[in-house]
C-alpha cells in the first residue's frame, strides 16, 4: 500500500465515518484532507468493503465521465477489451503491481485472488491475461502466472520499442495531414499549455490525445493498437513520478517543432523528433526509477 495512504489512516478510519457519506463525498473529502489519489481512495474504500467490486468499475467509469478531458484509443482499438468485471479487477490488480502490493515475481494464485476480490475464477483469468499482454504478468508452464518487475528493464524496453514504432506513424501522417489535422494538434497542444503542468493527470490526457491525433487512422492497426498498449503501460508506470523542469520544456517546445514540421510537411524531420521526443519521455522515467532505487538504497 502506498506510503501516503498508510500515513493517513484511511484504510483504518472508523466505519462511522463511512456511512455518513455517499463514495464521490468520500472521495472529495480525501483528496482535499490527505492529498490522496482517486485510485488509492478507491482501494482503500473497496478493502474495507464500503464500495463493492462492481461498484468500483462503475465509480472509476462515472468519474471518467465527469472529467472535462479524458483521452480515447484510436478508433476501432478496444481500450481494454475485457467484461465489466474483468476490466474492474484489471484495473485492481494492475494498480496492485504498480504500487508493489503485489510484489516482483509473487505467485498470483487464480483461486486467491477470486476469493481476495469477492468474485469467479472467469473474471480473473480474464484480467491476467489482459495483464500479460501488456507485459505486468508473465505465465511459465506448470507454474502458473507471477508479477513481472516493473524495473528500469521492463520500461527500457517499452520506450524503445516506441522509437523504432512512432518515426513511421509520424511520417506516414505528415504526409497525409489535413487541415482539420493541424487546426487540431494546435487546439490540444493550446490546452496542455493553458494546464502548464499544473494537473499532472489533465497533462497525461492530453499529451495522449495530441499523439492520437497523428496516429489514429494509420492503415497499420496493428501498430497503432501496440503504441496504444505501450502508451498505457509507460503512463501508468510514470504517474508516480514528477516532470522536471527540463522535461516540461521539452516537451512543449518539441510539440510546437512538431506542429512546425506537419504545417512544413517535413515528413523526415518530423519523424526525427519524434523518436528523440519518445526517448526523452523514456529517459525521464528511468532517471526517476534510478534516483528511487537510489534512494531506498543509501
């Protein structure tokens, strides 16, 4: 569990306080009290059983409803493909390894988790092999399903795959870029430098929202479904992690070259920065990790 729930109390607060207050109450008065995230709030109100397993499916799904940007796959690409159950317990289990509840190389036993989540077996075979293909979960014959390390390995990897994938979408789009295109990337990248930042989640969003814009109608789907994937994973792994001054300028002064590039139609040099843009955000979260695993070290 994290640090800061922990140091709050919140899984351990007196049910009284619970049942004076509606979930969405709950929530408002957590972040605002204990500088909690949704999703640590979330867990928390799920172990202690005031909110039930469907319950939070449809609570993280009305919470994304009411929020005032939230980015989509490209189209024709399912954002997790899964049951409403399978979907919700994914999104537990995976919050789970991210945040080291469950542990590197732990055993994740169907039947334990099925009885730990208050459901089937079904759901949670589902979710694992969600899980696996995004690369959390690896499955070894005869020995089942255990968490993969999500080390400095396991986001190098991602990141790189990024670079070689991400060049030839960005030059296929360049070319074929439209006006409608332009004025789009414009209004986005207009958005994340109103937020400056400030909402780190609001940035995730659009900073996902501006790729999509170039990537969504490539012919190559199954490209564009693995850059989707990846996307996920890395935004999953990095939200634990601040942007450094550096990284926010370069980030904002790469989009604006970006832009320049496709209003250009400078296919090549778009496809360039591109690749030097995925290894910076990739860089940025290994230097991150590092300074962690430095950290907990000394």
């Amino acid at each position: 569990m994290p640090l800061c729930v922990e140091a709050s109390g919140l899984c351990s607060r007196p049910r009284d306080i619970y049942g004076q207050m509606y979930p969405f109450e709950l929530i408002i008065r957590f972040q605002i009290i204990d500088c909690l995230s949704t999703s640590e709030i979330v867990h928390c109100l799920w172990k202690d059983r005031v909110i039930s397993e469907q319950y939070v499916y449809l609570l993280g799904t009305a919470l994304a409803e009411t929020s005032d940007f939230k980015a989509q796959p490209p189209e024709g690409i399912d954002a997790i493909g899964a049951s409403s159950e399978g979907a919700s317990l994914y999104q537990l289990i995976r919050e789970d390894i991210i945040e080291g509840r469950l542990a590197a190389n732990e055993r994740l036993v169907v039947t334990d988790l099925a009885r730990r989540h208050g459901t089937s077996t079904n759901p949670v075979r589902e979710a694992l092999q969600l899980l696996r293909g995004e690369g959390f979960v690896t499955f070894v014959p005869n020995r089942g399903a255990r968490v993969r390390p999500i080390d400095q390995d396991f986001v190098r990897d991602i990141y790189e795959i990024g670079v070689l994938i991400e060049p030839a979408l960005t030059r296929w789009f360049v070319n074929m870029a439209t006006v409608e295109d332009i004025a789009e990337l414009e209004r986005i990248q207009g958005l994340i430098e109103e937020n400056d930042f400030a909402d780190t989640l609001r940035h995730s969003e659009l900073d996902t929202a501006f790729h999509t814009i170039m990537y969504q109608r490539h012919y190559n789907r199954h490209a564009a479904e693995l850059w989707w994937k990846h996307r996920e994973v890395l935004r999953a792994v990095s939200r634990r992690f601040n942007f450094t001054l550096a990284r926010r300028a370069a980030i904002l002064s790469e989009h604006r070259e970006l832009i320049a590039h496709v209003k250009a139609g400078n296919a090549n040099e778009a496809g360039e920065l591109i690749a030097r843009h995925v290894e910076g955000s990739g860089r940025h979260i290994l230097e991150h990790m590092r300074a962690r695993n430095a950290a907990r070290a000394g």
